[in-house]
C-alpha cells in the first residue's frame, strides 16, 4: 500500500456503554474547571496582597486560608487530571492530538514551561510566603498569576486552532494557525470565567472561617469585585459566535438540539450567576453564605460543562476543522476509502469475533469501530441501535450513504457499499436480538447498487465542504 495515501490504524479503546467522547468529555471538564480556578486564584491573591500590603489586614488574614485550598485543589487535582488528559486524548484521537502536538510542539513546549513557573511560584509561596515582606510576596504571587495566564495563552491558541484553523489550512503556518480568528474571545471569556470561578470558590471558603459576620460580610465584598469581568462575557461571547464557521453557528442556534440545549445551559447559568454576583454582592454588598456560594459554584460548574460541550459540537462534524473529521478520517482520504473500504488494511483483530453469526456483521462491526465509534456506541450513551432502530432497512442504508445530508454535522461515509450495508446488517441484528444464531447474510446486488448510487449522488464531503 502506498504510504502516502494510507490511513493510519490506532487501536480502538472502548469504554462499554459510555461512548469514547464522554468519556474524555468528563475528564476534560474537571480538568478545564480546575485549571480555570487556578488561574483565578491567582488573581484574587494578587489583588488580596495588594490590599495587605496597604494595610488590610483582613485580606492578609485570608490569603493563608484560602491559598492552601488553591494548593490542595489546582495542584494537585488540576495536575492530576491533566495527566489523565494527556492519557485520555492519546487513547481516544491518538491521530488528532499527533496531528496538534506535531504542529504545535514548540508552543506546548512554553506552555509547559509556564506551568513549571506557576508550580514552583506557587509552592514558594506556600513554603516561605509567610516569612517574606509584603513587596516580596506581591511579586512572588504576581509571578505565579503571570505564569498561569500564560499557560491559558499558549493552550488556548491550540484549542481554538481546532476550530477556527484560518489561512493554517491553506498554509500550514504555526502562527496563522495560533492567531486564529476565535483566539482572542476565547481567551477573555476563559480569564473572565476563571475570575469568577475564583471569587465563587473564595466566598465558600470565606463562610468557613471563624470571623465575626461583619468581617465576613467586608471579606465577600472584597472579593466579589472580581467578577466585574463577567459584564465582558456577553461581548466575547457574541465575538466567538460571529467568528465561528456558518455551519458551526447554525448548529448552536437551533440546527441540533443538543448543542443549543447546552448553549442555552450556559447562557442561563452563567446569566444567573451575573445577576446574583454584580447586583446582589457587587452593587447592593449583600452577604452571600456558604450555602449560597456553594449553590452559585455548582451552577458555574454546570456552565463549564455546557461551554465545554458548546466547543466541542461547534467544531461537528470535525476534531480539527476542514482537516480532520471526527473520526480521525481526513476529507480528502474518503473517495479512496469508498473504493478500497474503511478497514481493508485495519490489521486489529475484532473483539469476540465468534459471537458475530456471519462475515457480514463481522465487517460491520469493524466498519462501526472505524467510522462510528467515536461519537457513537452499539447499545449504550448515543447508540446506533436507537438512533437508527425506528427507520425501515431502506431508510437506514440511504441515510448511512448520506451520513452528511441525514445529520449534517455528521462525516461523509468513508467506505464502500458493502460496508454500508454491513453496518446496516449489524444495526439491525443488534437491535433485534443479538443472541439470534441465525442471521442471513445480505449480499443483493440491485440493494448494493441503490446504495452505490446513494454514495456517489452525496459525494465524498462533508455538509458545506467545498471540494478541493
């Protein structure tokens, strides 16, 4: 096989009912939550250090509590699922995060470096802080909120290039690809979230301390003054949405309803967070409790999730936009698959090959690791038995030859007729009983040429796509 067209093969890791995207989704989530809240507390101490050293002995006495919950919480937590992150995309896009870490190797390298700084800033801090002048400690903890905004800088060039690439498609440099048009609002809406994320997280840790009520109540006043960024949000948010692709745009606004669900959950978490926090605890200096806090964080937890979710659907139905599709398949791979198939040269064995009752289903079980299983289970979160087990045995092999045109936010099938209706087959049998033995191979050829004929009329691009 000629290297030069060949598609790479990774071992598929399967997570049981729960679909490889959740899986990372929910690792990622936590991940994302926590890394913004370091960033935040970074800022709140800095400020908070800034009041001390201008005599506010109560934010003094608040930065030793709430820095070792930062500490606890970011460092060790936020690098522990960061590892977890690293081990999650290498398992499941092992082809997307080579591709990312290919073109961006040297800009993960500073970042890396930043959080290197942040880390040793950060426990300096922990260790000595105490024993250092208010200027020291100023520059000390200034240090270690520089180093993590910078970290944010160079990691948020990477995951907007996924979705807004620019002229990197057409030239492939570094730059025109870390300058992307979504840069710059997603890089003020994360520092806006990691603001209030810190503050929320803060006015918790505040009702935990034994201090008199009006101290309390003079401490979240103080702090809530860090989320005045958040009357920004709107502006970057609407920047983000008028920079994204058409097609992305239109799937967040009403052509499929999950990703509007989720960006409706974002927008009223986060709006109901601003009204409590800048009308409630900035503008009226209401004292927010414990309870509330924790109410307040756990919707801008419930945000973070949906905003997450909100990114990773915008970018439908690629991993990397216009260049790779979510099946780690590229666009201009699927005419050769078409003819050649999707696993003619997949050297993996099947998992429990003997339970599959004929060759047929067999390949359609291949076929569905290829091109499915990424954004899809059999019988679990998003299953093929449910999505497809209402339509007729037609209307399933035209709308899988039709991926782009049944969902538009769906690839292209990447394979050939036989595949299609393997994978039709396979459906089928699991949604009728998979312990039924006999299973009669399908193999009609006037069925495989209404399917050929279904493929060619699609053509082998995406929804939009404009063929090179």
């Amino acid at each position: 096989m000629d290297p030069s067209t060949s598609v790479p093969f990774y071992p598929v890791v399967e997570f049981g009912p729960a679909m490889r995207g959740l899986a990372i989704g929910a690792v990622g989530i936590v991940h994302v939550f926590l890394a913004q809240f370091a960033i935040g507390g970074g800022m709140l101490l800095t400020y908070l250090q800034w009041r001390a050293g201008r005599g506010d002995d109560l934010a003094r006495r608040f930065i030793g509590s709430f820095f070792k919950y930062l500490v606890l919480v970011s460092f060790v937590a936020g690098a522990l699922t960061g590892v977890a992150m690293w081990l999650m995309t290498i398992q499941v896009g092992p082809r997307t995060i080579g591709l990312m870490v290919d073109e961006f190797h040297w800009v993960w390298a500073t970042e890396w470096v930043c959080f290197f700084v942040e880390v040793v800033a950060g426990y300096t801090f922990l260790r000595v802080g105490d024993r250092l002048s208010d200027a020291l400690r100023l520059r000390l903890l200034a240090l270690y909120t520089g180093a993590a905004i910078a970290s944010l800088f160079w990691i948020n060039g990477i995951l907007a290039w996924q979705l807004t690439p620019g002229d990197w498609v057409r030239t492939h440099d570094l730059w025109a690809g870390f300058w992307n048009p979504s840069f710059w609002p997603s890089l003020g809406y994360r520092l806006a979230v990691a603001a209030t994320l810190a503050a929320l997280a803060a006015i918790l840790v505040v009702g935990t301390l034994e201090l008199p009520r009006a101290d309390r109540h003079r401490l979240v006043s103080v702090i809530a003054r860090l989320m005045l960024p958040m009357l920004a949000m709107p502006v970057f948010g609407l920047w983000f949405m008028a920079v994204i692709p058409d097609d992305s745009r239109r799937w967040l606004t009403g052509g499929s309803v999950a990703m509007s669900m989720f960006l409706g959950i974002a927008a009223g978490a986060t709006l109901l967070i601003g009204a409590y926090a800048l009308v409630g605890l900035v503008w009226k200096h209401l004292y927010a409790s414990g309870a509330t806090a924790a109410l307040l964080l756990a919707l801008a937890f419930a945000a973070t999730a949906a905003g997450e979710f909100v990114r990773e659907g915008a970018r439908k139905p690629y991993t990397v936009r216009g260049v790779l599709y979510s099946n780690a398949i590229a666009p201009d791979e699927v005419a050769r698959l078409r003819r050649v198939g999707s696993v003619a040269d997949d050297p993996y064995p099947l998992r429990d090959a003997a339970r599959y009752p004929n060759p047929q289903l067999a390949l359609g079980a291949r076929v569905y690791r290829a091109q499915c299983s990424a954004c899809h289970t059999l019988a679990g979160a998003n299953a093929l038995v449910e999505l497809m087990g209402g339509w007729g045995l037609e209307q399933q092999r035209l709308n899988v030859a039709q991926l782009q045109r049944t969902k538009g936010f769906m690839p292209p099938f990447a394979g050939t007729a036989a595949e299609v209706e393997a994978l039709v087959q396979l459906v089928r049998w699991e949604h009728g009983d998979a312990l039924e033995r006999a299973w009669p191979a399908s193999d009609d050829p006037a069925a495989l040429a209404r399917i050929q004929a279904w493929l060619d009329e699609a053509g082998p691009f995406a929804a939009g796509a404009v063929a090179p």
